[in-house]
C-alpha cells in the first residue's frame, strides 16, 4: 500500500427533506450568494426548497452557470460577488454548477493577475470563500472533494484543478431532486461515477484488498442499481443507491494508498473542449480504448476486474481481458450511452490535436506516466 494523507472536511446531510436544513447550516450574518445553471431547479421545486429555507437570510443569486462550466461565466460570478460582498457561496445543481463555484470562490480571493492562471499555470489556491452545496444530479463526486473543472472558450481548453480550500462545508443531498432529470443527464451520471471507480481501481496491484473490494462494491452497486432507475425513475431506494455510489466515487476514500491512472478523463476533457461532448460521452469513448490499449500494463487488475465485477470465468488470460473491456462497453450501451467517436460523427483525425496538445504541456498520462503523444494517437485510433 502507498502512503497517503486522507482528510475530508464535508459534512454530508443526506435523505429525503434535507433541503429545509440549510436554515442550520448557513449563518444569518453571511451575504449568500446563490449559483445555478439554466434553471431547472425552479421547475423542480428546489429553488423554492431553498429560498424557503433561506428566509431572512441575505442571497443575491447567479444563474446560467453551464454544464463543462466556462471561466467566462465564472468570473463574471467573480465580478458580481465582489460588487455584492458576499461572502458564503451555495451551489444549487449538479457538479458543473459545483465544480463552477468551486473555481468563484478561489478566483474571489486570488491576488494574481488572471485567476485562469489557477488552471493554466497550476497556481496555488491560498484561499476562497466558504461554500456548500445542493446536489440535485450524482455524477461528479464534486459535493465530497476538492476538485473542479473549467473550461475556457476562448482557448477551447478544459482543465482541473484541487484545492484543500474549496471543499465544501456542507453537501445536502436529497434523492429525490434527481426525479425530474433527462434520461441523458442520468446516463451521463451513471458513466461519470464508473469511469472514476475505474481511474482508481485498474491500475497495478498495491496489494490494498480493503480499496480494491471498496471500488468493486461501488462498480457492483452501479450495475444493479443502473437499470431500475431507466425502468423506475421515481423510485426513492434506487436513487439513493444512485447518488451514494456518485459520491463514494470521488470522495478519496477508494483512493487511499492506490496508483491512480485518469487519462480517460484527461483525454476525455480535451474532446469535450473540442467537440463539445458530454463529460460522460467522452469518458464511454476513451476508456475501452484506454483499456485495451493499456491491457498489458493493467493485465492482473483487469483479470481481477473481470473475475470479481463481471463473474467471468474458465478463459485464457487474454480472453478474460477482452472479455472484461467487451462487457464495460456493453454495460455503457444497455444504459443507452454509445462507445465509438463514429457514433457522434468524428474522426480519429478530428481529434489529433488533442495529443499535441499534451506533447505543448509536457504532460504524460497514466498511472506509470507513459503515455505520451505517441499513444495518445495510438488510443484515440482505437475509439473509432
């Protein structure tokens, strides 16, 4: 097992009418500034959750945050929350609306010239407003880590960054806000939660048992639970089930003294800078292609994978492998997420920037960091 510091500041108020305790969760003397997207939350009933909870509190709102949340958007949050002197952020929505508030409460206090620089240079976040947050859709794991996601349309440029300073205080997380989701928001979700399980799981053995068996319980849960929710959207159990696993998939807690690999998602984020593709899309494409381009490398952990997820059994090594890769893919389309870049009309050729673009930053991927300009093309040929 690999050394690790693991701390995780955020407390979780999880179930049913939770929405009613922000009145305890938020001080009265705070100037509260509200975030959200395109305005979903006031057809489903949560914007007047909160601002029923919220009565005599002071909030100014921003809405129109974007899924892939832009840095444009965000500093004009910045600019307003600045004008307002707030100093409390809640966010109200999925991950983008998070990971955007996220990045507002860092950029508020950055005493640097350009806040982007957080991103692009890797500064150091020295501190950020206090934040909490409403989670009304499971995918990004947001609402229990200190990780965000920005992109730049200027650029076309999608880029991470983590801070121990932007964890939330709180997260409440009601199952019941995620009824009224699209079909395609939940698919996105179910994919997003599995790929994150998988960046930390099929690596190399760090002989961690416990994690191991952690990350195969949240992969089992995912299988089991996906369909019902397409066949019973309404059912409270199966949600729950749903937004736990979402939560449990990137809260640090499977990835304590395990490698990690997560160049599906660093290639993932480049496709959807580029072509304007789902988080959740980009990831179903990239990591067969990751897999079966990395299968020598993970070979004893895909087999694991294939043995203890999917019960397969009495292959060859190489066939278990495939095996394994043939029913993730699988696994996406039942849940009716395609795997192919063709299936969104795009090129391998289309996409060849997307390596340069790593080769600029002299970045490698990987849990080994091996994976250079060469492979990248090499993986991307494979999602065709």
């Amino acid at each position: 097992m690999l050394n690790f510091v693991y701390h995780n500041p955020v407390k979780v108020v999880f179930g049913r009418g939770t929405i009613a305790k922000l009145v305890n969760l938020v001080k009265m003397d705070q100037t509260i500034m509200m975030t959200y997207g395109g305005g979903s939350i006031r057809q489903n009933g949560v914007y007047d959750q909160v601002m029923d909870a919220l009565k005599g509190h002071s909030v100014v709102e921003f809405s129109g945050i974007e899924p892939n949340p832009r840095y444009e958007t965000c500093m004009e949050a910045v600019k307003k929350a600045k004008i307002e002197g707030v100093d409390f952020l809640l966010s109200v929505g999925g991950g983008s609306v998070l990971d955007a508030t996220k990045f507002i409460a860092a950029a508020i206090r950055y005493e640097g010239n350009d806040p982007w620089d957080i991103l692009g240079e890797r500064a150091p976040v020295t501190s950020a407003v206090p934040i909490g947050c409403v989670i009304t859709l499971p995918a990004t794991g947001s609402e229990m880590n200190s990780i965000a996601v920005i992109s730049r349309e200027s650029t076309r440029e999608k880029l991470p960054f983590s801070s121990k300073h932007v964890y939330p205080q709180f997260s409440i997380l009601d199952p019941e806000t995620t009824y009224s989701l699209p079909e395609r928001q939940i698919t996105n979700g179910i994919v997003d939660t599995f790929v994150h399980v998988l960046e930390q799981y099929l690596t190399y053995d760090a002989n961690t048992p416990l994690q191991d068996r952690q990350a195969e319980a949240i992969l089992l849960t995912l299988i089991e639970e996906a369909p019902k929710v397409l066949e019973d959207p309404n059912n409270y159990d199966v949600r729950a089930n749903l937004v736990w696993c979402a939560t449990h998939g990137l809260n640090g807690l499977i990835a304590c003294g395990v490698p990690q690999d997560w160049s599906t998602h660093m290639i993932g984020h480049e496709l959807t800078a580029l072509h304007g593709l789902d988080h959740g899309q980009s990831l179903a494409i990239v990591l067969p292609a990751v897999l079966q381009h990395q299968k020598q490398q993970k070979g004893p952990k895909l087999v694991q994978y294939a043995q203890r997820v999917w019960k397969i059994k009495g292959l060859g090594h190489d066939e278990t492998i495939d095996a394994a890769i043939t029913q993730t893919v699988e696994f996406f389309r039942s849940v009716g997420m395609p795997t192919r870049l063709s299936d969104y009309n795009i090129t391998p050729s289309d996409c060849m920037t997307v390596a340069e673009r790593f080769e600029q930053r002299g970045v490698k991927l990987g849990e080994h960091r091996a994976i250079g300009k060469q492979e990248i093309e090499e993986i991307l040929a494979l999602c065709a």
